[in-house]
C-alpha cells in the first residue's frame, strides 16, 4: 500500500492575514466555547490549540503565518481534515474510496482493476484541482503526475454531485457553513462558475477558508460562526453543508435555518451521517430541525464513495423569489 508524504512547505504572504482582519473586523471568542462541539474543544486543547484563538483575537499576523504554513502539521485542521498523523487503517481506506469515486465518474468498468496512476492523471485533467489546497503540508501521495490530496476522493465526489444540483436549479449563490479546511468550496469555485457565496465557520477553519480564497473570482463574504448574527441579511440560493451538521451544537444548527429560513434560501444541501446517537452520543438530530423549519426532502441518496453517510437536498417554496 503506498505511504502518504507531506506536501512541501508553502509560504503565505503576511498581507493574507492582514486583509483577512480588513474584511472580518474583531473577532470576539467569547463564544468559542458555546459553539463549538465536543471534538472541536477536545482538538482545541491538544499541544496549546486554543493559541490560534488568541492570536485571531489580537490580530497577530506574523504567528498566524507561522501557524497556517504547518497547519496540517501542528494539528489546527483535526476535526476537519487530517493532520497531525495518518494509520494504515485510513491509508488504506482512502485510497480504496478511488474505486466507487472512478465507477461515479464513469472513469471504469464495473468489475475492472483500477490503475492509480492511470487514473488520477484522467481526474486531475478532468477538474482543476490547485496546489493551493495543500497550503499548510497536508498529506497525500505522489502517484502519476500529480500530489494527491489525502482525503480528495470525497470532496471530488461530492463536487461532481454539487455540480449537478446547482446546474439543474440554476444556481450560483452558495453559502456554505461549516467548510472546515475549505477544500470543498475551493474546488467548486474552480470547477463551477459561482457569482457569490458566504462562508460560516470557526475562526481558526474561517481564516483557512481565506487563504484559499486569496484569488478567487467568487464574491465571497467570510463570517466567523462565534459572532454569527442570526438577523444577517443575503442573497442565497442554497446552503450547503458536508460533515458538520450532527456536530453542532444544537442551538447553532437552529440559528443558521432559522436565518436561511428569514433570507427565503429556497435550498439547503446536506452530506452527513443520519445515525444520530447510535453512531455518536453527542451527535444532534439536524434533519428535524431542517424539516421544521417547513424546508422538504426532495432528493437523497446514500454515498457510495463514504457509506454510511448521505446526499440530501432541502427544499421550501418562497413567494418572495
């Protein structure tokens, strides 16, 4: 089984982090701890964590830089994507996700041997998938021409998926909450034209989320989750979400539909595992709160690339769009 390597070093321009506290404004973490879930307060508190949050709160430029160029290696992306180290257990499951990702996209034959290097040389021409997802020495493997990102089999299914949503409903108004490392929303800005989109999420993933961002032809407003306003007013068509909803606590998943409900968002499109507390005591049961708030499931589907987690997409008919 191929072992996975660092992705080299990357320097970030300091100015990111300035322009980043330009458009943000002050970060107040009082809320840190009432918004956050139990797996994100248990990562915050392993080798000085909470640290990110203090340099955010002080507007700290040059510790940030230090800190987001070994992102992956100090351990601020767990929860979201891996960092700090892989076993051979998820090594082999990653890269075993390449199968059913290659029979989605039609790149093999049912039943047939799958060669990696054929194949991630067809996916990286087939989407544009930029270096700059690595910032921070990610892991991943050197196989054919390219770095491949450790956990892309996922994101690139569940891209082609979102692709599909957003052609079909005329789409090109995202918001998404809870992006983590934003790896997912990277992808669909350089694969899809998207005019404007909201990001909502935990300071240290939000600032991630800029980085990426630095260059990018969507219009995009960042917002740290721990300051969220559930009166903020935009102009969405659909809020996607993938990992995080059964994470949150419960009064958080509540205020976001509540606002996606209050801006007439006609769609809400969810990735996440359904089991509830049988799979995690912790987790809450989020399709309630979605399904009451008047929003209808109109298309679901197990992942074939991730089981057992699901597709589904929300729907609620406004008057006003």
């Amino acid at each position: 089984m191929k072992k996975p390597i660092r992705f080299k070093k990357q320097e970030i321009d300091i100015k990111v982090f300035d322009n980043f506290f330009v458009e943000c404004g002050d970060y107040k973490r009082n809320n840190l701890e009432k918004e956050s879930s139990p797996i994100w307060t248990r990562i915050y508190n392993h080798k000085g964590g909470y640290d990110v949050f203090d340099y955010i709160e002080s507007k700290n430029s040059s510790e940030l830089k230090k800190i987001y160029e070994e992102y992956y290696v100090n351990g601020i992306s767990e929860g979201a994507t891996t960092g700090l180290s892989v076993d051979e257990n998820k090594n082999k499951r990653n890269l075993l996700r390449s199968e059913p990702l290659a029979a989605h996209l039609e790149m093999t034959q049912k039943n047939q041997d799958l060669n990696l290097t054929d194949f991630y040389n067809a996916l990286y021409q087939k989407f544009k998938i930029p270096d700059y997802i690595n910032i921070g020495q990610t892991w991943g493997w050197d196989i054919g021409d390219n770095f491949i990102h450790f956990e892309i089999q996922d994101y690139v299914y569940f891209l082609d998926i979102m692709k599909s949503i957003l052609e079909n409903y005329n789409l090109n108004r995202t918001c998404f909450i809870g992006d983590g490392t934003g790896l997912m929303s990277a992808l669909l800005y350089e694969n899809f034209k998207v005019k404007s989109s909201i990001h909502i999420d935990m300071a240290h993933f939000l600032l991630r989320q800029y980085i990426n961002s630095v260059n990018c032809d969507t219009d995009i407003k960042h917002v740290f989750a721990e300051n969220f306003d559930e009166n903020m007013e935009h102009d969405t068509q659909i809020m996607i979400n993938q990992d995080s909803f059964p994470e949150m606590p419960l009064d958080s998943m509540k205020k976001y539909v509540q606002n996606m409900d209050k801006n007439n968002v006609p769609f809400i499109l969810s990735y996440n595992i359904e089991n509830g507390i049988t799979f995690n005591p912790h987790h809450i049961d989020y399709r309630k709160v979605i399904l009451d708030h008047g929003y209808q499931s109109i298309w679901r589907f197990d992942s074939q690339v991730r089981p057992p987690y699901v597709f589904e997409l929300f729907y609620k008919e406004s008057s006003s769009k």
